[in-house]
C-alpha cells in the first residue's frame, strides 16, 4: 500500500511558476509509475503527466507541454511537478497517483492523494 501526500499548491499570477510536490509513504515507491492529474471546478479530472519506475520515461497531456516538467527522486520517495507560464486556466485541485507496474497511456492508478489547489490569477 502506497500513501501520497501533496504539497506546494498556491495563488500564482499568469506567467508565474509553481513546483509541486508529493510524498509517498512505503517501500515500493520505486515499482510505481507516477502521475499528475487536475481536476478544475465543473470538470471532469484529468491527465496531466506521468513518470515512469526509473524516471527514464514522460507523459504530458499537450496542453502542459513545454510548461510542466514531471520528476521523480525515488531515493526520496517523492515526485515532482514543476509548473511554469501559469495561465489561469491551469487553475485546478491537482492531485498525485500512483500504480504499481509500468508506465503506458490510459492505465489506471490505484493510489491517490488529497490533493493541493493551484490558482492562476492576477
């Protein structure tokens, strides 16, 4: 069983950045793929990126490519999301997850976190 805390969401202006964080509790932290997903008020949650066991290997919906860079330290048992060129509509809960087994398009995450709120505005 995989526990995942969040942190690091906030009120940012467009163009601003962000860097968010999330902690995984348990030893198979480095079995797991990682991703991001966001979920805005009245929408349906959604992809944002994933990172393979190793860190080797990224996902990224279109809309972050370019801005979003996902990482992972599994000696830290933790996994990043840096945010750059805010734009509001980025503005969402964002939420961290977790499956065990490797990374591909479309798979379904077993563990999820609470979620930390990202705002873009001026």
């Amino acid at each position: 069983q995989l526990q995942l805390v969040e942190s690091g969401g906030g009120l940012v202006q467009p163009g601003g950045s962000l860097r968010l964080s999330c902690a995984a509790s348990g030893r198979t932290f480095s079995s797991h793929t990682m991703a991001w997903f966001r979920q805005a008020p009245g929408k349906e949650r959604e992809f944002v990126a994933a990172i393979s066991r190793s860190g080797g290997s990224t996902l990224y919906t279109d809309s972050v490519k370019g801005r979003f860079t996902i990482s992972r330290d599994n000696a830290k048992n933790t996994v990043y999301l840096q945010m750059n060129n805010l734009k509001p509509e980025d503005t969402a809960v964002y939420y961290c997850a977790a499956a065990l087994g490797i990374l591909r398009p479309g798979r379904q995450y077993d563990y999820w976190g609470q979620g930390t709120q990202v705002s873009v505005s001026s």
